[in-house]
C-alpha cells in the first residue's frame, strides 16, 4: 500500500553485486525473513521508507493506514522538489533552449504562463466537492465551506495587491529576464510546499482539535493560492513581453482554455483520487472518511505543481535568448493590419477598454465561481448526488465546455472587430442561459445551464483579455504589466466572494434567490462587453508602418 516500495521497483537496476553485502545486515534486522535489495537505489528508498513507516505507526493506530501513505508521499515529494531545486540551481538544465533563434525560449515562456494558469484553476476546485464533508466533519456550515474553496483567491488577491510594491520594476516590464524566472521558480516551488503542508496537516494530530485544524487548513491553502497566483501574474509578464502582437488574442485564448481545462482537472482530480484510495485500502469511498477526501487529491495537485516546476527548469533558459528572436517579433509586427491591431485607438478609448476588460473579469470569475460553489452544493443536499459523482459531473461540465470553447475559437473570425461582437453575442446567451438556474425545471437542466455558461463566459472572457491587452502599452501608464496585475485581481476578488456568497444564498434564502442573483450579474457582463464592442468598432484606426 504504501508508495515507496513502488518506486523502488521502478528505480531498481542490476548492482546485484553491490546490495549483496547488504543481505546480513537487514536480514538480521527483519528477523531473517528480508529478501536482499535489487539494487542500491532500491536499498535507500526501502530505507527511507522504513523510517517513514516507523514515524506513521504511532498515528497508524489512532487515526488509520492513510497516514502512512500521506507520510510516504510527502517523503517522495520533498526529494523530488529537492532535485528540482538543484537543477535550478545548479544551471544544469534550460541552457539549451538559447537556440539563435530563440523561438524556443518564447514557446516556453507561454507553456509556463499557460500552464500557471491551469495550475490556479486546479488549486480552486480540487476540494470543490470534498470541502462539503469536511467542514460537516469540523462542524462548519456551507458559508464556511465555500470559504475554504474561496481561501486560495484572497491568497491570489493579497499577491496581487502587494507584488507591485515587492517585485522590481524591471520584473513587472519583463526587462529583467534572469530575476522574472527566478520569481516564478520560486513561486512554483513555494506553492508546492504549501499544498504538501496541508496533506500533512490533514494526517496529523491536529483533528483532535477541529477549530485549529480548520484555520491551519484555510491558512495553507491561503499560502497556495498567494504563491500560485504569483508565478502565474509574474510568468504572464514574462510571455506577454516576448509574445509578438499578432499572437496575443492567441496567448491570452489558450490562457483562458487552460483555466477552464483546469476546472475539469480539479473537480475530476478529487473524484479519480478517492477511486484510487478506494483501491488501494480496499474499502468503499464513503467509509474512507473526510480527512482522507481533503487530503488525497491536494496530493494529486502538488505532483502537478510540481511537474510544472521541472518543465519551466528544463525549458525556460536563465537568460534572454539572443539572436534574431528581435528580427522575428519585428516582422511579425510589420505583418500587422488595422483590422487585427488597436494600434490607432485614442488614449481615453485605450483607458476605457482596459477598465471595462478587467471589471469583466470580476463578473466571470464570480459567475463561474458561484456556479461551482453553488451547484455542487444543490446536487449534495437537493439531489442527493455523492460526492465522487458530482465530482464527475462537474469534469464532464468542464470539458464539455473546453471543447465548445474549441469548436467556438475554431469558427470565430480573427479580427478585433469580429472577435468583440462574437464576445458580446456570448455574453447575451449566458444572460438567457441563466434562467435555467431557478428551480422551475427538471434536474438536469442546470447542469446544461452552467455548461453553456462556462463555455461563453469563459470564451468571452480569453477575447476581453486579448483585448485589454492590446490596448495596453509600455509607454504609457496603462502597461501590460500593470493590466495583468489589475485583471488579475479582479479575477481573485471574483473568487473569494463567489462561492461563500452562492452557497450562504442558497442555504439561507434559497435556490431561485441564488439564480436571481446570477441573472442580475451575468446581465452586468453583458452590458460591459456590448460597450467594449463599441468602443473597438468606433475606434480610428492607423495604418500599419512599413
């Protein structure tokens, strides 16, 4: 059951030789009955995980087998991070990626941007459906428990209202290439330690005392978002500074896919994990209990984080790539048109433009957030749905809606002028969709309201982003830093008022007042994107230099 023997297979070679000394020594130790280590590798995971199993046998007996496995995890993980950090460190690897041409050190910067951003959409929902059980279990209510979910925004939300004053100012521009990937290094490294904390949190004696544990899990999950939303904001500067223009509505619509991939990878995350568990202890979900539900699938995303980590560590190089990477943005930029550019727009419709983008984002952020909070919520206690099940139902919600979101990209024209009144006409049909909420209708048309919902919303949201930042501009007060910063915390506020907000309506006022609100704020998005449309049509273009 436990992790490191598996490892240790895989790590196994043939120094039969070598380990073959060993035999006496840990036979005697194990009663004779201890077969000889396959290789040197095996001897030291074996090792470790002796002493591992040493420490979880004390809690083995008082709280169950899962804490050796959380034990065990937390062991392999810290090793991993610790060789990461290495090679971090170390300059081992990313170096080759300085090609002259340094179209590979720009591909890189936008995966590690992208792939930030799947990482916050996972660590909001990846205890979406489990943190209802927990906070029973604690003796908190469903205000509470949207709390918890929402924890990881205000962490999001306090990065991006303190970064500005603790980050120089040549990361925030991008100049600086070797600091801005040194702060998402970290940022990702430190993300991890925090989601590895709150698996141990979870496993340790703490739950004899239920408030601590409650606030120590809302502290660690406070820190996780904090430091995720940071690598995310300061890889954002990284990829939009080396991204030429006629890529931005581009970047910014895979960034927004991402996040809503990342919603499946959450929610299905939680599900899959517990599938597992069920597995490998041999007892059925239900009587897994809620610590295990809290903390298994936190040990799903702090292996992604940390993967993320190592693929910016082998691809992102240490400096800036030199060469004809300039020559390329330059042409790129010269094959620019006014009908893909705003680059004739007045300073007070570039202002207006970045201001309506980002109070878009607070609008989508809390839509889809409280229709996460909300509807997991109505299909525990109204439904009766099993935790595992909604689970599934809001993965296949989520990919559902990634994959109309490609279909939608796919079909939508390219221009600025076409892409902002698509933008408009999806923010229209989420207004109309939102009356599937009330309780007027048979149980499964909810769940295609918030498909539809994700899907447009979100798809509106990826052109509001280009947008924005095409309007914005180093040379002036509104930078693309600084409007990333902005729509960022937009996005975080969204967040942390979403779900405690959907889940106390609902368990107070009931469901039609949840859907009531949901309509007055999805036809607030509406009006901001129908003006965001107008103002990209009235705009005065200016002719492309050449």
């Amino acid at each position: 059951m436990a992790l490191a023997p598996w490892l240790a297979d895989i790590l196994a070679a043939k120094q039969l030789e070598s380990c073959a000394l060993l035999q006496v020594e840990v036979s005697a130790r194990h009663g004779g009955s201890f077969q000889a280590p396959q290789s040197w590798w095996r001897w030291v995971v074996l090792s470790i995980n002796e002493h591992a199993s040493r420490l979880a046998t004390s809690l083995d007996g008082k709280y169950g087998h899962f804490d050796l496995v959380a034990v065990d995890f937390s062991i392999l993980a810290l090793g991993f991070a610790l060789l990461v950090g290495l090679l971090d460190l170390g300059r081992i690897s990313g170096a080759w990626s300085c090609l002259p041409s340094g179209n590979i050190a720009v591909r890189a910067s936008q995966v590690v941007f992208v792939a930030s951003g799947w990482l916050v959409a996972v660590t909001s929902t990846a205890i979406l459906t489990v943190s209802i059980p927990l906070g029973s279990a604690l003796g908190y209510g469903a205000a509470s428990t949207g709390l918890m979910v929402s924890s990881v925004q205000v962490g999001g939300l306090v990065a991006n209202l303190t970064l500005h004053c603790l980050v120089p100012e040549k990361v925030q521009t991008g100049a600086d290439f070797a600091a801005t990937r040194r702060y998402v290094s970290l940022s990702l490294f430190l993300s991890a330690i925090s989601l590895l904390g709150f698996v141990l949190a979870v496993c340790s004696p703490l739950r004899d005392s239920p408030k601590l544990l409650w606030n120590s899990l809302l502290a660690l999950r406070f820190l996780s978002g904090y430091f995720g939303s940071k690598a995310q904001l300061v890889a954002s500067w990284l990829a939009l500074e080396m991204t030429p223009k006629n890529e931005v509505l581009n970047l910014q619509a895979a960034s927004q896919a991402a996040r809503n991939l990342g919603l499946f990878a959450g929610v299905t995350m939680s599900s899959i994990s517990l599938i597992v568990f069920q597995e490998k202890l041999s007892t059925r979900v239900e009587a897994l209990g809620p610590w295990l539900c809290a903390a298994s699938p936190i040990m799903f995303q702090t292996g992604a984080v940390l993967l993320v980590w190592l693929v910016m560590v082998l691809m992102v190089p240490h400096r800036r790539p030199t060469g004809d990477y300039t020559e390329m943005a330059i042409e790129s930029s010269r094959a620019e048109t006014a009908s893909n550019s705003l680059d004739g727009m007045e300073v007070t419709q570039r202002r207006q433009l970045i201001l309506l983008a980002v109070a878009y984002s607070f609008e989508r952020s809390f839509t889809i957030t409280a229709i996460e909070g909300g509807t997991t919520l109505i299909s525990q206690n109204q439904y009766d749905i099993t935790a595992v099940t909604t689970g599934w139902i809001f993965g296949l919600i989520s990919l559902g809606a990634f994959c109309l979101n490609a279909v939608v990209a796919g079909c939508s024209v390219s221009d600025v002028e076409g892409r902002a009144s698509f933008m408009a006409a999806g923010t229209f049909l989420s207004v109309f969709m939102s009356f599937g909420i009330f309780s007027w209708w048979p149980w499964w048309v909810i769940y295609v309201t918030d498909t539809v919902m994700f899907t447009f919303c979100n798809t509106a949201n990826g052109i509001a982003d280009g947008l924005g930042t095409l309007a914005a501009s180093n040379d002036s007060d509104y930078t693309k830093g600084k409007f990333m910063q902005w729509k960022m915390m937009a996005m975080q506020l969204g967040r942390v008022v979403g779900a405690p907000v959907a889940r106390g309506i609902i368990d107070s006022l009931g469901r039609n007042a949840y859907g009531s609100l949901q309509l007055m704020v999805t036809l607030c998005g509406f009006w901001g994107t129908y003006k965001m449309q107008r103002i990209v049509r009235d705009r005065c273009p200016k002719a492309p230099s050449k």
